[in-house]
C-alpha cells in the first residue's frame, strides 16, 4: 500500500492541473446531480416496524378518512382579550382560503368545533329536561291507569257482590241480563286500561333507551371535557391544517406555501403562530456558527504551520471534499427519505476529517523538506507513509459509519452512509489533491526561516528518559477519576426526540408551543393516538357505550386530562380515541402513561396500540438498545482486528477500547448535563432542557470510536517504531507521545473546532450532536490519548507489545508507517529514522522523523525487540 501511495502522490503531482481540474469536475458533477435529482429533507423520524408505525399505518387503513398529516395553527389576541365577531370571521375566512393550497385537504374551523362542543352540551342539558318531563307525563299517565285500574276493581268487586246477593234471593235469572251488561262494560274498561299501560310501558322503555343513550353521549362529552378548540378566556384558537397525505411525505414548498399565507394575513389584533408540524426548522447546513469553527480551525493551522499557505491549504481540500460528499449524497434525497440532519453530519465529518488528513500529510513533507529531501521525492514520501496512515484511520472510522446500517434504522443508517462518503471522499482528496497542490506551492509552504534552513537541521532532540512510575500511576488514577465525574450526568440521561419546545425562541413554532401549553395544557402539545382492538364487532347500537366503557378504562389511568373518540373502523372490530396527558410530549409522566396503556388489560379488547411522540421515543430507544450489542460487536470488533495488525499487540488495541469507552462516557455525561439538566444553558442556547437526542448515543459511539482509533493509531505507532528500532518500552512511549503529540493536538483541535461551529446551529439536533463530538474528540485526545494511554503502556512496559508467537507467524506485515518505503529510498535520510518515532509522520515541526544523511539523532539505540517485524526498519 505504501509503494502505491507513493506512486499516486508523485504521480498527482507529476499531473497537478490535471489532478485539480479531476476534482473540479467531480465537484460540478456532484452539483449537477443535486440540482437535477435533489428532494426536500425532512424533520419527522419515523421508523418502519415499531409499535407507533403500526398503529399509525392501521389508523391509515381502517380510517381512511383521517388519511394524511395534520399541523396546528394558533391564532391568539395579542391584547390577551376574547377575540371579536370581526376577528373570528376573519380567522374563518383565512383559513378558508388555505385551502386551496397545493397537497392541503381541508382546515378546522376551531370557533365552529368550539361552538358545536356547546351545542352538544345544549343539547344533552335539553334532552335530560325533555327526559324529566317525559318520565313526568309517564308518571302522571301512570297513576290516571292505576286511578282507573282501582275504580274498575272496585266496580267488579260491586258486579261480583250484586251478583252474589241475585243469586242468594234467587232473582239472578231476572238480573242476568242487566249484570251480564255491566261485566261486558267492565271488561271493555280493563281492555282499554291494559292498552294504555302497555303503552306507557312502551313509552318508558323508549325514554329509558333515550336515556341511556344521552347519558352515554354525556359520558363521551365529559371524557373529552378537558380539549378545547377556543381557550377558556377566549384569547386563543387552534386550528388544525390537514394534508392529503402523511407530513414527511409533504413537499417542504407546500409546508411553505402555508406557513406563508399564514404570516400574510393582515388581522388586526391577531398573531398567527404555526406548530413545528407545518414550521419545523429545517438547519442550516453551514452557518455562522459553522465559519465560526473553521476560523478557529485556521487559525489553529496558521499558528502550527506559520504560513497563510500551508493554514490554507488543508482548509481548501477539505471544503472541496465536503462539496463532493454532501452534494452527491444530497442528489439521493429525491429518492430516499432523508433527515435534515444527514447532510450536516456529512458536513462536520467532511471538514473535520479533511483538514485532519491533509494536515498528516502536508506536515510530514514540511519535515522531509526542511530534512533536505527533494520536492517531489518528499511528496511521494510523504504520501506513502503518512498517507498510508491515514487510509488505515480512515478506515476504521468508515468501519464504524457503515455498521450504523446493521441498526435496522433506515435514518440511521442513510446518515452513517452519508458520513462515511463524505469520510471516504476526505481519504481521496488527501491522498491525491493534496500531492497536487503541494506541488504547485513547492517550498512556499514553509516558512522564509525554515526555507533558508533546509538540509541544515542538526541534531533532533528526542526524550532520554521514561517518565517515573509513580507520575503513570498518578496520571491514571487521577485521568480516570475526571472522567468518572464528568460521566456521572450519563447516568440519568432520557431519550427523545425533538418537540416545539427544542425550535429556536423566536421562531413561530415555539411560540406556538408555549401558547398552547399555557392556554390549554402540555399535554395538547402531544396527544397520544389509542386503536383498540376489539375481540368481536360491535353493533351500531351499542357503539357509543363500548367507547364509554374503554374510554372510562383509559381515562381511569394516571397522568390522563382528557379522553375523545376518534371513531369506529368500517367493520366495527376497531375504535380510536385521541388521549391528552398531564405532561408534555417529552415529559416521564407521558412515557410512563404509554407504557401503562401498551399493558392495559380492557375485557372484551384483544390488545391496546399507542401512537404519538412519546411512544415514538419509547420506540426508538428499544429498536436502538435491540442494534446496540450487534453494532457493537462488528464495530469493535473489526478495529481490534485492524489495531492488533497494525501493531502487533492485544493489549494495545484493548486499552485503546477501554480508554474509548471511558471517554465515551465523558462525553455522555457533558451532554446530558447541558442539554438535559440546563447546566451552562444560555452558553449554549439550550432554551427548554429536555430529553437527549434517542439516536445521539449510538450516533456518537460510532463517529468518535473511529476518530479515537486514529488518534491512537497516530500516537501509538510512534511509540511501536521507537520500540522496533530498539527503544527500552517505557522509553519508546515517551518518544512516541514527543513525535506525535504536536499534530495529534493540532488535530483535535481543529476537529474539535469544526465540531464546536455546529454548537450554535438553530436546530437542537444539530447542536447535540456538535457538542458531544467536539466533547468527546477533546476528553479522548487530551486525557486518554495524551495522558492516560502513555500512563498505561508504561505500566504495562514489554508486556504492552506481546502477541502469541503463533499469532505472531500468520499476522500479515501491515507496515502502515510505510518503513519499507523509507528504506528503498535513501534519499529520505534513512540514517536518521531509528529511535525518532515519526508518529505515523505526524511529528511535529522540532521532531523530525527524516532527516538528511549528516543531522546526527540525539538518541541510543540498543538491542531489538521480539514483535519489530511489524516495522522491520
């Protein structure tokens, strides 16, 4: 691999113009494809076969006429009084006129919605009092039939008597006729008496029927008493916008179009506010924030290198290689369904990287050049070793991006694939632009000092002396206690997704947000969408009292302010009801209540489903807790694998691991404490702490175990060719952290800087995920690369480099540092390479891994060690 990344960089540099005009090309035809087969990016986060997709795609189904995405807007007086008759007709007919908008399929009147929740109130009222007068009228006919009932009793009891006396004077045959006549009367009197009160009879079970039925519909009215359309005072409204189709599948110009009429409307007295459903921020890809970061980058650059040239030249292959990558994956967004998160990720990784890289590069040839060695020799040098390094870190960070698609998650996996073409395109532009422009620049990019200094470099003074054991150990114990602190928010962390209470302060949608949680309750702000569905069908008459009953039993559970049917399927198997919590969409209490609901056991109910933001988020976080140990597992494993090659050790990739874990944590712990507990949160903008990012984590576990692997792989290989060319181990580790520590500092810090940028963005996503990897690249670089991997490998001493001698024999000879190279080409000043460490090239500008033939190396060298076959210099 080295002979052929030397042959590239001489050969790009041979063929500069040609080079640059390559990637010109590939830059206007990744434009192309953007412009010709560019989509629109979406917020929502949405994730085949959960539980929430699966209720939401049966409600689509059974309910076809509630199809399509809904948003809210909120109209409020900005007087905080009772909207006027004026203003009320004027909202009506605003909204009204949305409707002929592209892909909207109707609007919600909320005073007419309001009006009908009175009207229905009204009406049950009138129909309790129709009720007490009817059962009156009932009562009333009731006791003329039983007045009757005794007069006619009485009346056979006289006919009986008579009849009696007749017939005990034996005149009955002489009265027969006459008592005959009265029976028939009586007879006719019990007949019409026994038809009326089978009519009453008939009456009362009607009324008891209404009855049932009114106070069912009550039951329903007063479940859902607690959702309004119109707030109590009658200072604000909410609106709801539907779609003809689902919200991440709606054109952002459509969402667009809306927002604009919104804001259009010129109603004097009213603002207008739009739910983040129809107005969510869409982030900027590269903000002030963002040029923020790359300044500091440069700066960085300019202090270590000393030219404008050589601070410019990193910064410009890698805005060339994020214009390749993000424009590129950008073109798929037509065709596939793609965060607006993905592309900034591809942007933070691109310029990171890409600086990184090309920084490797160029300062190994500034060190050849000062050495002594010739331009182009020194570039195809340089880009044989330091270049072969950086294709071996690159790919461990490619490694780590890929496995994101093993999570199943379809928006996990798109963003690590975007991530990793824009860390792959880094690779490319290193190892070719990067040769080009440095032939172009020629010596300039040293120093007017270091130009007139060339070939007379003197002695490179390199450490004598390991560090004492007792300041390893204090390093250790001391490095790992910090980190344990600042882990310890970690330990509470929650996860979620983003609600309107995350947009910016001054945008519409948390505006909206904060209305509605202070006019109606929090718990508006989420709703919770339940099917139930039912063992048997249910027959339209016993329709309202079955949502009664399962309503009741919904409404019976913890943390529930309010209850409303939504309706029954056509086949009557599955009904729906919209459940508003006490709390928010992201509050404990929410997610709890939809654990609560999943468990419910209702008779007559085969199985309870809950949509919404909060069983989203409960959804989420088992899918990624489910992927993690597999992701995990190749992730990790594959870069033990590739460590263990590199330098032929087990204990070297472990702690590396384990350093990365601890690390990790770290990271955790500071984001949890800024974005969930509010620590330093005006410094940050973190406005409304809330749940952690659900997909942060995992996000963070495999950007920066690949950017960790490269900070040891740069650092550690300096001390592994210290210790193959003869170095004591405990002295090798000194060396190596003297040659590699000036651009492993360098570069993290301008990773770290770029990531910093993203800090300050206006969507919270975005503003996690910057601080957790600018976090996470400083505590690994600072305190694990820098102090705690030194502290450990000279506690460890030989034992640090020993591999089974079985394992040893079928190891392949990875010779990332490109030694094979250097000694087939003695003008590198091949003299000076032993005991240096070149630090996978990256020493820094007073440690000098090739040197010209007479520069003596101020260091001993003693007898070899088992295991320096993997440099063999």
């Amino acid at each position: 691999m080295a002979s052929l990344l030397y042959r590239l960089g001489r050969l790009s540099a041979r063929r500069a113009w040609v080079v640059i005009a390559a990637w010109i090309v590939v830059l206007g035809l990744a434009g192309g494809s953007f412009a010709l087969f560019g989509g629109t990016l979406t917020t929502a986060v949405s994730i085949p076969g959960t539980k929430t997709q699966e209720v939401s795609d049966q409600l689509a189904d059974k309910f076809p006429q509630a199809s399509g995405g809904t948003g809210s807007v909120v109209f409020t007086t900005s007087d905080d009084s009772a909207f006027s008759a004026d203003q009320q007709a004027d909202i009506v007919s605003l909204l009204g006129g949305m409707t002929d908008l592209d892909d909207v399929k109707g609007t919600v009147d909320p005073f007419a919605t309001q009006a009908q929740l009175a009207d229905q109130q009204a009406k049950i009222d009138s129909g309790r009092q129709q009720i007490t007068d009817g059962r009156s009228q009932i009562e009333s006919g009731q006791a003329q039939i039983d007045a009757a009932q005794a007069q006619l009793t009485a009346g056979q009891q006289q006919l009986d008597a008579a009849r009696a006396q007749a017939a005990a004077a034996g005149q009955l045959a002489a009265a027969q006729a006459q008592l005959d006549a009265q029976q028939a009367q009586i007879t006719a009197g019990q007949q019409q008496i026994d038809t009326q009160q089978a009519t009453l009879d008939s009456s009362l079970s009607e009324l008891e029927t209404q009855e049932k039925t009114l106070e069912d519909g009550a039951s329903l009215l007063d479940l859902s008493s607690g959702i309004r359309q119109v707030s109590e005072d009658g200072t604000t409204a909410v609106a709801t916008v539907q779609f003809d189709k689902a919200l991440n599948l709606v054109p952002s110009e459509a969402k667009e179009a809306v927002v604009s009429h919104l804001e259009d409307a010129d109603i004097a007295g009213v603002d207008v506010e739009v739910s983040n459903d129809i107005a969510a921020t869409i982030p900027e890809i590269l903000g002030p924030g963002e040029v923020g970061g790359v300044i500091i980058a440069a700066i960085v650059l300019f202090v270590m290198l000393g030219t404008l040239i050589g601070a410019g030249l990193p910064l410009l292959n890698a805005l060339v290689g994020v214009g390749v990558g993000v424009l590129a994956s950008l073109s798929l967004s037509g065709a596939v369904e793609m965060l607006s998160v993905t592309p900034v990720l591809g942007v933070m990784l691109g310029l990171a990287v890409g600086i990184d890289y090309s920084l490797f590069i160029l300062n190994r040839h500034r060190t050849q050049l000062k050495a002594g060695v010739p331009l182009d020799e020194s570039i195809g040098l340089a880009n044989g070793t330091s270049g072969n390094a950086v294709v071996f870190a690159g790919s461990t960070v490619l490694i780590a991006l890929l496995a994101l698609n093993l999570t199943g998650i379809p928006f996990l996996g798109l963003m690590g694939t975007v991530g990793a073409v824009c860390v792959f395109v880094a690779i490319l532009i290193a190892i070719t632009l990067t040769p080009a422009l440095l032939r172009l620049v020629g010596p300039r990019i040293l120093t007017k000092k270091a130009r007139a200094a060339v070939g007379r470099t003197g002695a490179v003074k390199v450490p004598s002396k390991p560090m004492g054991t007792g300041r390893a150990v204090l390093t250790l114990i001391a490095g790992v206690a910090v980190l344990l602190i600042i882990a310890i928010p970690a330990l509470s962390m929650r996860l979620g997704l983003p609600a309107g209470s995350s947009e910016p302060v001054d945008s519409s949608a948390y505006q909206a947000y904060k209305i509605v949680e202070d006019k109606f309750g929090a718990g508006v702000n989420g709703p919770l969408l339940v099917v139930a569905d039912l063992d048997q069908a249910v027959s339209d008459d016993d329709l309202v009292a079955e949502q009664v009953r399962v309503g009741t039993e919904l409404a019976a559970q913890d943390d529930v302010a309010a209850i409303a049917p939504i309706g029954a399927s056509d086949d009557d198997t599955l009904l729906a009801f919209q459940v508003v919590p006490e709390g928010g969409p992201t509050a404990e209490s929410t997610e709890q209540l939809v654990r609560d609901l999943r468990s419910l056991d209702v008779e007559g109910v085969s199985s309870l489903g809950v949509a919404g933001n909060a069983s989203g988020n409960i959804d989420v976080s088992e899918k990624l807790a489910a992927a993690l140990p597999l992701y995990l597992l190749v992730v990790v494993g594959l870069s033990l694998i590739i460590l263990i090659f590199v330098f032929r050790s087990i204990l070297v990739p472990v702690t590396a691991t384990l350093g990365f874990v601890l690390s990790l944590f770290a990271a955790f712990g500071g984001v949890t404490a800024v974005f969930q507990w509010g620590w330093l949160g005006p410094v940050f903008g973190v406005h409304d702490p809330g749940p952690i990012l659900s997909f942060l984590p995992i996000l963070m576990v495999g950007v920066l175990f690949g950017l960790a692997m490269d900070y040891q792989l740069f650092l550690v290989s300096g001390m592994r060719e210290s210790y193959a060319h003869g170095s004591p181990a405990r002295l090798a580790v000194q060396r190596g952290v003297h040659a590699g520590r000036t651009v492993v500092i360098a570069a993290a810090l301008i990773m770290a800087a770029v990531f910093s940028g993203f800090v300050f963005s206006n969507s919270v996503m975005i503003q996690s995920i910057g601080l957790g990897l600018a976090l996470g690249v400083l505590v690994d670089a600072f305190v694990v690369r820098l102090l705690l991997i030194p502290a450990v490998m000279h506690l460890l001493g030989d034992a640090a480099w020993w591999i089974p001698k079985w394992l040893d024999r079928i190891l392949p000879d990875v010779d990332v540092e490109g030694a094979s190279l250097e000694r087939s080409h003695p003008a590198s000043g091949a003299d000076g390479g032993a005991g240096a460490g070149s630090g996978s090239g990256s020493g820094s500008s007073d440690t000098v891994s090739h040197v010209a033939a007479e520069a003596p190396v101020d260091a001993e060298t003693s007898t070899r060690h088992h295991g320096d076959g993997a440099h063999r210099a």
